[in-house]
C-alpha cells in the first residue's frame, strides 16, 4: 500500500510528455474583445519569466518592501473552557506583516488617507517554525510568492501561525473551533486596521489551503475572498469515504499535528486544551464506526466540518485550486464543491491541473509524477501565468479595480489539454448506463483475497470521461463483519485513470452508514469515483477491477468479510463529454520543444 502522510508527497520518478492542444475560443467570448485581463486562453503566446521556482507577475509593482512586523493578536473568544491559554486570558495568534512603502502614504501615522489604504492577502498555517522557517521570514512555500509579487503591487501580505504553532500560544486542535477563532481574530484584526481598506483574502495550500475555508464559516466582513489550495472542506470528509478510513485517519491529530505544540517549554501545557484531549478518542472511534460518530458528548468531527457553514455564512468569493492526481488531498475537495458553492450564489472559479499535492506552478514537483499520476500530462501542467492570475483575482476582489474574472473551471485533462468550462461536470455532459454484466465480470463472489476484473469498450470516438462515475452493485454479504471494496479503473495500457472505494455498511454513499450488515440480505452499495478527466482516443477501452481494498483504505474492523454480487443488476454510470482540440487551449510555456504529443 502506498501511505499516504497528510500535506507532504514526494515523488521521484522521471517523467514524460504528452497532450492535445488547440487555440481557438469555444467559451462564449467574444474574440475581439481586447481588455487589460487576458483569459487564459488568450495567454498562450505571452511571455512568463520562469527561471525562479515559482511564477512571476509580468508587470512589476511601483512599491517597495517594507520592514517585516512581529504582531501578536489577542483572541478573548478563547476562555477557561477551551483550556490551555484559555485558563491564563492570554490567548493570541502571531503573525509576520509586510506592507509597502509609498511615496506620500505614512501607514504608520494615524489618519490615513483612503487613497493610501491596502488590503491583505494571508497565508495561514501550522508550519511557521514547525517545519518552516518562522513567521517572519518570507517562507518558500508560498510567502516569499506573495510577497515579491504582491506587496510592490500595493498589497500587504500576512504570515500567520495557527493556535500551538510558531510563535502562536493555546492548543494544536488540528482545525478545531479554537483554530478556528484564532483565524477569525486575525482577519478581523488585519480588516481593521487604519492603514487596511477593510478587505482581507486568504490563500494557501494543504492544511494552509484548509484555514481559509475556516475562515469562511464565520461570515467575517472583513474576508473578501479565499484560495484554498488542495483544502479540507473538512477533516472526516478527508480522510474517510463512504466509511472507508485512509491509514493516516485515526492519527493525525495527536500523532502529527497534536506534536508541534510539544517544544519542551512551559507553553506545553496549555497543549492539553479541550480538543487536543478528544482528539485521542474520536480517531479511534470513527475508525470503529466510519462514519462521523459523536462519542462522549462531544461533536470533534461536525466542529471540523466547514462547507455547509460556509454556504450559509460567507459572503465573499472563492477560488478553488486542486490537483486532479493530488491523493494526499483527493479531488473529491474540489468537485462536487464547485457546485455546491455555485449553486449557493457565491462567485467562485476553479483551476484543476493534472499535478499532484502542489502549487500550479512548481517544476520540480510537477516534473517528478509518475505514469497514470499527472506524468502524461507535464509539462502542459505548468501554469506560468499564476502569478498574474492571482494578480487578477485579488486586483478584482480586494481593490475594485482592473476586470471580473471570468468564472466557472479551468480544467485539464489527464493527457495534458486545458479547456474552459462554464461548470463542472458541464451541462452538456450525457451520463452513459452500462449493464455490468455486458462487462464480462471474471466472477460473482469476493473474499479478501479475490479480484475481478470487467472492461468496456472499445469506444467507437473520441471521448470525454468527466466528473464522478458511478458503480451500483447489489452486494450480499455472507457474514455480519459486512463487506468492503475498491475500484480502480485504468486504460487498456494499465494507466491509472481513478478509484472508488466503499465500507458497505455506508451503500447510500456519504457519511451516514449503519452498525452492521445482515447477512444474506442485499444492499446496492452506490459506489462513487473521485472525480477524473480523462481523454480516451477512438479503439480505447476502459478496465475495471475489484478487490477489498486498494492504496492506503483500511476497511473498518466489521467490515473485511466474503460477499456474493449480481451483476446483471449491477449498473456502470459514465459522465461522457465530447470535446474536440478547438475547445482546448495551451497555456504558456517557454520549452514544449518539437513534440506536442497527441497533436490536433
């Protein structure tokens, strides 16, 4: 099995190139229109500086750097109950604060004009002098990003340190409610300032990509937009699907997270706050049931749970950026996310490159996946132009000032081709049923030891496999320790194409499951794939293969026994799209050489 370790990958396998581009405009907009913000499919001949580790702005701001500042803000939220600091009344975050330097502008003097205000962009997180450099020291990560490219802009940019971290007293409750006061305290105190204009955006990847969705379920007025970054939507969405736990689910808190408040001082008590302590039970306990168990008296998972918060409280606008080959913070982040925020009226875009747990932008990272992981994809992965995207966005969302985005997902394939699309899955999408048994399943039953193998195709044309896939298969298991399995699709070369996974105590699917299955009565376990893009030529089929489990998915204790399957009521959902290469477009890049891969 491959372990995986929350919000660190890496993978160091040489890789290859391959894709299918077009250049022409299929996205409802006009051709001659000629604005300050060109879409991303009008950048493919611009000109990128790409010799530093991360993109660059392409037009450099006026100000200049000023001296980093050490800000402690108080969090009274934070009382006796919570414990640690709590029980001392002085809880407080730390943050690091660059502002510019402009001419006629005193940021430090007490009546500042509107004219001279600024917003902030933050990047919030555990790492700062855990694994990082401190606060106040520009981190490669993504700070040193911000603050070259932003800040000479007329931007601040903030470094701040979670609760337990840095230079950050209180508890480690790994995006518990603590944090997430911590969060809501140093936005507001970033949105009132004198010399801030009110308006704060959060930005960042993994768990930094994860406080800006905390940030969001307050309903700040102060939080204009957000870019999580391979995020948690929450904690229990993450880590368990469809009741089925990753290998590093009961652990995190208080094996990894839990640790950074540990340094061997005298702030280490206050580590043994509230949700530090229900941190050593619930782990287990989720484990136990699969699903978002309320053990104790206490709610640790449902605190930990953002999206349906968000909806209801933010009123800002959001940016989603997600690896597609990213299985350290799976898809499942990003989509059906999108919608949901769609359809909650919130203005939201997101960009989804075949990369794995990392920046768009990052070579290094994008250049070492693997085949059937992002490999077939790079270098077209590369997003050169994500610095002035972003310049874009928090221009847009923070100033008033250049043009609206266009929104809806930027999206690419798993060979390489960007497109556009108003959203996701697209509307146009046709949702394609097949009888499992045409696929000539290998055999009905499954043990633990068992794989069956179906396939599909040929596929008379070119196609689109867009979204989440479903599998329904009437599953009867033959003893009470219940049943559990994991799909993996690949092409007829083997390449991964994606994977489901379901505890069948859980066949509705989500986190609502039951304490056993009978035996010899028969579910339909609504099995759901993490969502994909994948191009298929004309002649190529898709394989499918059932085992008990796969990669790092531990079924749960009651839930590793034999079953039988029917699969001539088994039913194989595929959402097909059909694009041809004038929808795609190349985004730039200095160094594709003579080969284009799949040419149109």
């Amino acid at each position: 099995m491959r372990l995986r370790v929350l919000f660190i990958l890496s993978i160091l396998i040489a890789s290859s190139l391959s894709g299918c581009f077009g250049q022409s405009n299929d996205h409802g907009i006009d051709d001659e229109d000629t604005t300050s913000y060109p879409q991303p499919w009008e950048r493919s001949d611009l000109q990128y500086l790409d010799t530093d580790v991360f993109s660059r702005v392409s037009i450099n701001g006026s100000f200049t750097i000023g001296e980093v500042q050490s800000v402690f803000v108080p969090v009274p939220t934070i009382t006796a109950a919570d414990g640690g600091a709590g029980l001392t009344g002085d809880a407080q975050v730390h943050l690091g604060l660059w502002l510019p330097v402009m001419d006629d502008c005193d940021l430090g003097s007490g009546n500042i004009s509107p004219e001279c205000k600024v917003p902030i962009i933050a990047e919030i997180g555990p790492y700062y002098s855990d694994g990082d450099v401190d606060a106040l020291t520009p981190a490669d990560r993504l700070g040193r990003m911000l603050i070259e490219n932003y800040v000479p802009h007329g931007f601040g940019v903030a470094q701040v340190s979670v609760f337990g971290t840095g230079e950050s007293n209180h508890c480690m409750d790994l995006m518990g409610t603590d944090e997430q006061r911590g969060i809501n305290a140093a936005v507001t105190w970033l949105g009132e300032q004198p010399w801030s204009n009110g308006k704060v955006g959060i930005i960042g990847k993994s768990y930094d990509g994860s406080t800006p969705w905390q940030a969001a379920t307050f309903g700040n007025p102060y939080l204009s937009t957000i870019v999580p970054m391979s995020g948690l939507i929450g904690v229990h969405e993450l880590m368990w699907r469809n009741g089925s736990m990753e290998a590093r689910g009961m652990v995190m808190h208080n094996g990894v997270y839990g640790s950074f408040g540990i340094d061997g001082d005298s702030d280490d008590l206050q580590t043994l706050c509230e949700g530090y302590l229900e941190g050593y039970y619930n782990g287990p306990a989720a484990y136990l049931s699969g699903g978002m168990v309320t053990y104790a008296g206490n709610d640790y998972w449902t605190e930990r749970s953002f999206l349906d918060r968000v909806v209801e409280q933010y009123n800002g606008s959001i940016y989603i950026i997600q690896g597609m080959q990213d299985w350290n913070v799976d898809p499942h982040m990003a989509f059906p996310t999108h919608q949901i925020i769609e359809n909650a009226g919130i203005e939201i875009k997101t960009l989804a490159g075949q990369w794995a747990h990392d920046y768009p932008d990052r070579a290094s990272g994008h250049a070492a996946l693997p085949p059937g992981e992002g490999q077939e994809a790079y270098p077209y992965t590369l997003r050169w132009d994500w610095a002035d995207e972003m310049l874009y966005w928090f221009n847009w969302y923070l100033k008033g000032e250049g043009e609206p985005p266009v929104l809806g997902v930027e999206m690419q394939d798993n060979r390489g081709g960007w497109r556009f699309e108003d959203t996701y899955p697209p509307i146009d999408t046709t949702y394609v049923e097949i009888v499992a048994s045409d696929m000539n399943p290998s055999g009905a039953g499954m043990s633990v030891t068992d794989t069956i193998t179906m396939t599909y195709g040929p596929f008379d044309e070119d196609v689109y496999i867009v979204g989440m896939p479903t599998f329904h298969i009437p599953v009867t298991p033959h003893t009470t320790n219940g049943a559990h399995g994991y799909l993996e699709m690949t092409d007829s070369s083997g390449m991964h194409l994606g994977h489901a996974v379901m505890d069948f105590r859980f066949y509705d699917g989500g986190r609502d499951g039951q304490e056993a299955l009978i035996p010899f009565v028969t579910v339909t376990g609504k099995m759901e794939f993490l969502p994909m893009d994948i191009f298929l030529q004309a002649g190529e089929s898709i394989i499918i293969e059932m085992q008990q489990t796969g990669y790092d998915y531990v079924p749960s204790p009651v839930s590793a026994g034999s079953y039988s399957i029917d699969w001539s009521q088994a039913v194989l959902t595929l959402p097909m799209l059909k694009r041809d290469c004038d929808a795609l477009f190349q985004a730039p890049m200095h160094t594709y050489g003579e080969e284009s891969g799949r040419l149109c």
